[in-house]
C-alpha cells in the first residue's frame, strides 16, 4: 500500500504529464500514440491510478518537448504542492496557446511574482 506521501508525488507526476500534454495540445490518445501506450494509460497516469516508470516518464518528456525536471519541479524547488498548482498552469498553457502575446503577458506575471512583486489586490491594501 502506498503511503500518503507517495500517493502526492504520484498525482504530481500526473498533473504535469496533463500540463504537458496540455501544452501540446495534444489529447490523451495522442499522447498515448507518442510514447507507444493506449489512451487509457496516459489516463491512469493523470490520474495517478498507475505509477509511471522512469523510462516511461523520459518518453513523456522527449515527446511533449519538456525537461524531465519539469516533472519535478514542485518537489526539487521545495514549493508546496498546492492542489490547485496544476489547474492554474493547466488554465496558464491554454492562455498562452490563444494568441502569441498572451505569452507575453503570463510570462512576464510569472516573473514579476518571483521577483517579489505583490498581486493588485495586496497592493491596494
């Protein structure tokens, strides 16, 4: 039985495969034909009902163009896995693949945030 510990991780590694493919935007079936396994794989692996391999995860990272870090990067940076992590990057790659400057926009939100800037709404307090 997995710890809960273990289950986090596995659900992260499978909300960036979905970011991933997100980015992609490719659907499950997609994927699955990319790295050479059905659709329902690649749902089990999102969903973290089955763990994915370290040669299965490097195929997902070729395919999507993605480092094998970012798979990682919650845990490596030593951030919190917020719940709500996945969805926000999920919502942040389907802005960017609208039009070319809403890249723009997210990428430089993200950069003023890490630099310490304060959202509009603290601001104003």
């Amino acid at each position: 039985m997995r710890t809960e510990s273990e289950h986090k991780i596995d659900r992260l590694i499978g909300d960036r495969i979905r970011i991933a493919r997100a980015y992609r935007k490719w659907n499950q079936d997609e994927l699955g034909e990319a790295i050479g396994v059905t659709f329902q794989q690649v749902q089990k692996y999102e969903n973290a009902a089955n763990r994915v391999s370290v040669s299965r995860l490097m195929s997902i990272a070729v395919a999507t163009g993605m480092p094998l870090s970012f798979f990682f990067e919650p845990l490596d940076g030593g951030t919190t896995t917020d719940p709500g992590l996945a969805e926000a990057m999920v919502l942040a790659s389907r802005i960017c693949a609208l039009a070319p400057e809403a890249k723009t926009v997210v990428e430089a939100t993200l950069a003023a945030l890490e630099a310490g800037a304060r959202p509009l709404a603290a601001a104003a307090e």
